[in-house]
C-alpha cells in the first residue's frame, strides 16, 4: 500500500560507468504508516487548537474525497505491527511569503501528530520551487524546540541515526532532487505534536513582463482551469494579517468555510519594486489588498483550499520606457553580493538588423515518426517567417551532413519555394552526426559579422551521447553567432538543448506536439526578432583604486535580452560596488549602462541565491564531465558555508537528552478526557481518513544495451581488413621474386 | 651487383611481409569469429529464447501454476507478459534482474511493489522507441487477467537522475532502456524511460521527479 524511498539497486550494472551512485538511496524499506499531517506556517500556529478540532470531529465522506486529491503526504515506517492499523492525516496547510521585488522568502511549517499510540518513526517527501534554497530548519516535539544543523549528507544521516537508534527524538531534512524534499522523524510520542519549519529563499524572475511565483503543493503537474477570480477586497483582512503579525496566526478550524481535513492557506505579502499593473492567480480565488502602487497583500478568497494543487501568483509591474534594473544587495563575511533583474524596454522602435538564418535539422533514425512531422512543420512556419533582407540556409544530417544551398542565400520566391520541397522530402534514416552539421552552421572561432545577426536554429531530439564535446564544440565556433535549440519528438534529451542553447547564448524551446509547431515558432521568431541586448558584460565599479574586484557572476554566459525576457544574475564581489556597469551591443549599437550600487535594496539571503546557482553551475561542471570528487568537495564547501541544503548537504535536528516520558502526550495542557479516550477517538478519526502516500523511486538499473552492433560491425571490418590481408599475402607468394 | 641485393632484399623482405600479413589476416578473421559470433549469439539468444519462453508461459497457463523454468538449465523464468496492442509486440518479462536473464529477454524489477522493465534497447525493447504518450500497455501474471495500462511519461534521463514519485493508489509501470537507440557505444549514461500508470484505480499523481 504504501511505499518507502528504495532504489532498484544495480544488481547488473555492466554499462554503468560509475558503480555505487544509488548507495545514497538505499536504505529504508518497511513501512508502517498512519499520520497525520499540518502543513502551516507563520508564526506560531497553534496546533493544538487544531489538533482538538481534528480528532474531536467524525470525518464526513467529503473529507475522504478531498484527502484523495492531495499529493501532500506523510508516512510512518514504524517498526510495529500495531502502526499498520493508522493511517495518515492531512489537518491543514499554511504558507507565507514576503516578495520583494524579485526575491522572495517562504516560511513554511509542517505540523504532525502522532495518532498511533506507540512511538513511531515517519517519513515525508514534499515539493518545493526549483530554485528553492532551504537554509532553516527548526523543529518542534511537543513543547520543545530543536534547531536543525546544517551537515554533510552522510554526516547528517549518521548523526539521524545514532540518534534514532539511541531513542532521541530526531528529524532529517535532505534534498532528494533540487525540488524534491524529504524529511525523516524519530521516535515521536505517541499523541506527539511535531512542528517542522522550514524558511527558503527562491527568485521571482519575470518573463514577457510578469512575475510569478509558483508554490509548489503537489509534485505531479495538474491541470489549471482558465483564469480564477481575483475579488476586489479581504473581507476579514485584518484579522488574517493581524494573526500573522502577531505570531498569533491561529487557524480557525472551526470556520465554517474551511474544507475539513486539510485547509491550506496561502498568505503573500508583495512589495513589488514598481508599480503594479495586476494581480492574478490561475490556480486560485484570491483576495488583494493593495496598500500602494507597489505593494500588496494576498490572500486566498476562501483562506482554506484543499492542497490539491500549485499556488500561483502572478502579477505585472506597469511597463516603463527606459530598462527598469532592479538591484539587491548583501554583505555576508566580507562579500558583497549583487543581484540584478534589468527588464528591456517594450518592442524597439529602431528596426532588428537583416538576419543570416541557418537551420539544421536532424533527420537520423531517432527522428522518425512523430519528431520528423514536428520538424517539418516548425521549419515550414519558420521559412513562412523570413522576411526579405534576411539570408538562410538548410542543413540536414544524419549519418552525413547534407546542406541545401552550400552556403545562405538571399530569401526569395525562387529559394524559400526550394526550400519548402527540401523540407516536404526529408526522411530520417541514419546515425546521429551531429559536429559536422553545427559546425558547418556554426561561424568558427572569433568571427564577427556586424552587418547580419547570425542565428542558428537547431531542430533535433538529442539523441546524442558525446554532449560534452558538442557543448565544447560550440561554446569554440559559436562566434557572435547565437544557436537556438528545439526539441522533437515524445523525449527530447532536454538537459543537452538547453546546455548546447546556453554554450550558444540562445534559448531552449519544446515542441511537444506537431499542432503547436507554428505557435512555438511564432514565439521564438518574435524572439529572434526583437534582440535587443547582446554581448551583455557586467563590470564592477568599486571607490577603491587599488586593483580591480574579483567579481563572480553566474549564469557564467550572460544570454542575450530580448524584448520580454529580463536579464537575471548574481554577482559576488570581494569589495563594495559603487556601481555595476554593463555593456553590450543594443540592435546593433554600443550600449552601455550602470546602476548605481547604492540604490540597491537590502536583501537577507541573496548570498544563499548567489551559492544556490554556484552549486547549480557546479552541478552541470560535473554532468559535463569535470572530476566528480573536485566538484563533490567544492559544493560541500559552498553549501555549508551559506547553509543550504542541497545535494551534498542535509540539515538534522536532535534533541538533547532522552525525553523522561516518552508516550501519552495526547491533549497535552487541554486537559479534558483520558489518554485512553484520546487514543480511542484518534483511532476513530484517523481510521476513517484516507492514506496519503507519497512514494519516490529512485532507479539506477543495469545496462540495457546488449552492444551486439558495434561487435558486428568491428567483426566485419575485422573480416574484411584479414580477407584483404590473406588476399594481398597470397598475391605475393603467387608473384616470383 | 645492386641489382641483385636488391633482389636478394626484396625476396627477403617479400618473405618476411608476407608472413607479417598472413599473421595480421589471421588475427582479425579470429576477431571477426570472436566478435561476429559473439554478435551472432547474442541477437540468436534474444530471439530464440523467447520461442522456448513463449511455450513455458503457454505450459503454464494451462497448468495453472508458476511458469517453469523455459529450458531445463535456465535460471530465470517468465513472470510477467507485456504487451502493447497499438504496435503488436508481445515480450514475456523474466525474474531476475542479472544480465543472464537480461540477454533472454526483458527483465523485472519490483522492490517494494513498482514495476520496473529493463530490456536491451537494441533487442526486446528497441520498439520503445515507437512507443507515444496515452499508448496502452498490457500487462499479465500467469494466472491473472491483463491490467491496462496507460503511458503518462516519457523522459530521456542521465542514469543517476531517475527517480519517480507517486502519491499512493496502484504501483506504476516503468520501462527503462539505453539511449541513444541507435548508438554504437553500449555503454552510455542515458536511459529511456517510460513511465505508465494503471489505467483503472492508478494513483491520482504519477510522475518522473524533475
């Protein structure tokens, strides 16, 4: 019934080149259950309060339904029999967040109790934003806080286990993939509370003008209805945030409105940084309060939803006509460190320069079917897209390479018509060569054509196995040409786009269905289009004379700004800016700025923003095959120096001392009934809810390549180069001296 | 005089060159009988076997029992048959995730209760590759009826970075094979993964974690 994080072990794993990688995962198997959960934040929630509500109340049929919808869970792999007759609980879910301007901080607080009257040990997986860096953790047992420690994963989980084994209570928070979560608790009393919080620092980074910031509830995606209601005010508005600010923030369990079982609510109070346009959610009602032009705060309408599916917020800031930066600032042991949101003006008067189009496309074996049709219709709609002064050319590969032109040609009727039978007739047969065919589109090293913008658009599945030469490959020839990579077919090997797109200073698109080729195209045309900041470079200005500052900027290639797309990233300097300048090439012009330094705004945390993407940088280093322990020791390094969880580091909490009375804490200072009347009403209670589990799966298999193939064709190169050898010696013996 | 040296060298080094390629013709016509017949073997096990396995599943399904061991020496035998309607592959699915089984057929995996295929890309699962999304699959014990399932995902992803979740309900179906298809180096890192939820009584939330 329910399922424990495991790992297929490799049992085979003959093609593995690196044996051992899913030792991490293997560990728990059993798995008792029975829980409950409260997911709350803010302040101090009081729990108890809700605890009482939510084993006082016989559970309605409805309540069984919404718990069904929830992919938040928790399960209990207790070591008795008697755990398997509990079952998990869902009470509440409360989430607050403070956005300022393109920074944001959650607070979340996850609330257990333990219905099973024995002790049990639980574990729990839950979502959080991609880019989240969790950098607190503080838990509570009943009446008692423990603060979490940041520690080297296999540290953590060491000093968890001790802790497990010597029956302390304990809890164990590890990064199981960069949005993935899970959190591990030990011996918790029977009738126990336990409060987990957790703070973390995410981006809001805006995309064609507006901002959004998605709270992840559920870790599959759902569906989202078309746009919900945005009500014009908070009814009870005060009172909310008045609970929030007042640690007071107790959840009315027994308002009417709030779905029994497990209401969440979400609170977000905006400080936009200019002024706001709208306010809107697709997933939920909402209710916003706005204070001024650039600040707000949002509640959802009904306050509690079922935790069914992702919160998301977006919002627009009225558009300005020169670049709006937005700059953030932190001093943390001597660094400074710099964050920067600079939004392009909207659509540029000055007209883009005439366009030097190449598009390979890959027409191997892998192609064929599905991805093929995708790349015949996106092609189509991206040749119906040219425009007279622009220059193209069509290259496709597969085993060979096989260019239309020889080289690009003006656009006219005579060649957009060739082309479009070029396109009409392609068949995918074949290896997958991809060097030759970026390297014929590609400029070659150092070449600069200020006159056309040169633009590679690369329409393939990624069917490739040597990426790291191929990013190498590109990032050596890219030139100031800029490469453009779409994904076909059911399974495109998106992690190879997007890095070959970055190595290239383009973006990443995906097409997943051939009806929506035209679409995509459309938009990345627009794109094309509208470059407007290229060769983007960022320079620190500091007051002190003596020598430069050692600045360190990630994304390590800053891409280009086009209209829509703001330019993002995080600078560590080693003295106080007094500005940032930056310079690049605006449609076709120098172009320089600086933002002032001092202008920037104070935001806690940014240094913990700034190591999140140096560990993400040092991650690919490692995908693109830098030596793995170097990578391993720099990121541990890192990681525990800002104090955040990651990859290599978890945070673990233990008590002290082992608790004098472990069990019958049910009710504690409510004082009304027996322990023995709690843990009968509990039972009740819990028995007619429905089990959220929530399982991950960690699979690191054998190889599945018998290989028979490259044998057989070594055998028959090996066979004819011995008949031409036998021939050539037979011919000698039949020749005389 | 030079003449006749240069006779003379040129029968010697004749001699001493054709006995040089006579070597070189006989190593490699032994590689291409190692390797070609071990290339022959292989393709001949994974389209063989299923034959002797096909009619251990049939012996067994009239027997009501487990099925046995397909040939008297073999120490894995057929669990499971999966089948995919829309493409009209049939694979019986082998106990034992070793690479003896492997070379048999594909081969199951279930800690816990998800299920996990593994079969050779370039053998019994080179028809993954014209698998699509919302495909059905079928899949039957011995003495079971068939469980539909549907593909919900399908994902291109480095060997350490597949890890599914799920929020409850009936266990999914993952099929996982090499990539790049056509590659010639067996031993690449990436793997294709299918993933397939039951089609009745699935979880409400099934997915490859990103």
């Amino acid at each position: 019934m329910s399922i424990a994080i495991f790992s297929i072990s490799g049992a085979i794993r003959r093609c593995m080149a690196r044996p051992g990688n899913g030792a991490a995962w293997q560990q728990h198997t059993p798995i008792g259950l029975a829980l409950c959960g409260i997911l709350s934040v803010v302040g101090l929630f009081d729990v108890d309060a809700a605890l009482a509500q939510g084993r006082g109340q016989d559970r309605s049929p409805g309540d069984m339904e919404l718990q069904e919808e929830t992919g938040f869970g928790l399960m209990l792999m207790d070591q008795s029999e008697a755990a398997q007759a509990w079952q998990a609980r869902l009470l509440a879910s409360y989430a607050a967040v403070e956005v300022s301007g393109a920074v944001a901080r959650a607070r979340i607080r996850q609330v257990f109790v333990n219905e099973a009257p024995a002790e049990v040990d639980a574990r729990y997986l839950f979502p959080l934003p991609d880019d989240a860096a969790v950098d607190k953790l503080n838990i509570r047992f009943g009446d008692r806080w423990i603060e979490g420690l940041l520690k080297e994963k296999a540290e953590a989980r060491q000093t968890f286990e001790r802790a497990r084994a010597a029956g302390k209570r304990a809890g164990l928070v590890e990064s199981l993939r960069p949005n993935i979560f899970s959190t591990d608790l030990a011996n918790i009393a029977g009738g126990e509370l336990v409060s987990v919080d957790l703070e973390y620092q995410m981006t809001v980074k805006p995309k064609d003008g507006v901002f959004e910031l998605r709270l992840p509830q559920v870790i599959t995606p759902r569906f989202m209805p078309q746009q919900h209601m945005v009500s014009a005010d908070i009814k009870d508005w005060d009172t909310l945030m008045a609970e929030l600010a007042d640690n007071g923030a107790v959840l009315e369990t027994n308002n009417p409105n709030a779905p029994h079982g497990f209401p969440a609510a979400f609170v977000v109070r905006l400080k936009a940084g200019g002024d706001i346009a709208t306010i809107e959610s697709p997933s939920h009602d909402l209710t916003v309060r706005r204070h001024d032009e650039d600040a707000a705060d949002i509640a959802l309408r009904d306050r509690y939803v079922p935790a069914d599916k992702d919160f998301v917020l977006r919002w627009r800031l009225r558009e300005t006509a020169e670049p709006a930066a937005m700059l953030f600032h932190e001093e943390k042991s001597g660094e400074h460190y710099y964050m920067a949101v600079l939004a392009p003006p909207k659509a540029a008067t000055t007209k883009a320069p005439a366009r030097d189009v190449r598009f390979i496309v890959d027409t191997s074996g892998s192609m064929h079917g599905a991805a093929l049709d995708q790349a015949k219709a996106a092609l189509a709609s991206a040749l119906d897209g040219l425009r007279l002064e622009d220059r193209f050319e069509i290259i496709q590969f597969n085993s060979d390479m096989h260019s239309l032109f020889g080289e690009a040609v003006p656009v006219s009727d005579n060649t957009l018509r060739l082309a479009r039978g070029y396109v009409a007739n392609l068949v995918s047969d074949g290896g997958t060569n991809m060097a030759l065919a970026l390297r014929a589109a590609l400029p070659g090293p150092g070449v600069h054509d200020s006159e056309t913008l040169r633009q590679v658009v690369f329409l393939t599945d990624g069917a490739v196995s040597n990426e790291t030469a191929l990013f190498g490959m590109t990032a050596a020839n890219i030139g100031d040409a800029r490469l453009f990579t779409i994904g076909l077919g059911p399974a495109p090997n998106s992690w190879f786009m997007r890095k070959a797109a970055e190595a290239g200073r383009g973006v990443f698109l995906n097409i997943d269905r051939v009806e929506e080729a035209g679409e995509k195209i459309d938009a990345l045309y627009r794109k094309l289009q509208s470059v407007q900041l290229t060769d983007l470079d960022v320079g620190v200005r500091t007051a002190s004379l003596s020598g430069g500052p050692k600045a360190e900027i990630y994304p390590r290639n800053l891409p280009d700004l086009y209209a829509g797309e703001p330019l993002y990233f995080v600078l560590r300097s080693d003295v106080e800016a007094q500005e940032l300048t930056l310079g690049g090439m605006l449609n076709g012009q120098a172009w320089t700025t600086s933002i002032d330094a001092d202008g920037a705004r104070e935001a806690p945390g940014l240094a913990r923003l700034w190591a999140r993407e140096k560990l993400e940088d040092l991650d690919d280093l490692r995908r693109m095959g830098a030596d793995a322990d170097r990578i391993r020791a720099q990121s541990i390094e890192i990681a525990l120096a800002h104090g955040i969880a990651g990859r290599y580091t978890s945070f673990v909490a233990v008590e002290k001392e082992v608790p004098r009375e472990p069990a019958e804490r049910i009710g504690d200072g409510q004082g009304n009934g027996t322990g023995a009347d709690k843990k009968e009403q509990l039972r009740k209670a819990s028995a007619k809810s429905a089990l959220q589990t929530l399982a991950s799966v960690q699979l690191s298999g054998p190889a599945t390549a018998a290989g028979w193939l490259r044998d057989l064709l070594v055998a028959i190169a090996a066979g004819l180069a011995g008949a031409f050898c036998l021939w050539a010696a037979l011919r000698r013996q039949g020749t005389p001296a | 005089m030079t003449r006749g040296r240069s006779c003379f060298s040129g029968r010697r080094n004749g001699g001493r060159s054709r006995g040089f390629l006579l070597l070189c013709s006989a190593l490699a016509l032994s590689l291409t009988v190692w390797l070609g017949g071990g290339a022959v073997l292989q393709v001949g096990k994974a389209w063989l076997a299923p034959v002797l396995i096909k009619r251990a599943w049939a012996s067994a399904v009239d027997a009501g029992g487990p099925a046995p061991p397909p040939w008297p020496w073999a120490d894995t035998r057929p669990v499971l048959r999966l089948s995919v309607p829309r493409l009209h592959v049939e694979r019986y699915v082998l106990d034992g995730a070793n690479g003896r089984a492997l070379a048999f057929g594909p081969v199951l995996s279930n800690p816990g209760g998800v299920h996990v295929v593994y079969g050779h890309r370039d053998t019994h699962f080179a028809f993954l590759e014209s698998i699509r999304l919302d495909d059905r699959l079928l899949v039957q014990t011995v003495n079971g009826p068939p469980v539909s399932y549907r593909v919900r995902e399908i994902a291109v992803r480095d060997e350490d970075d597949i890890a599914i979740v799920s929020n409850g309900g009936e266990a999914p179906l993952v099929l996982v094979t090499c990539y790049p298809f056509h590659a010639l180096d067996p031993t690449g890192r990436l793997r294709y993964v299918l993933l397939a939820a039951r089609e009745h009584g699935g979880p409400a939330g099934v997915a490859l974690a990103r």
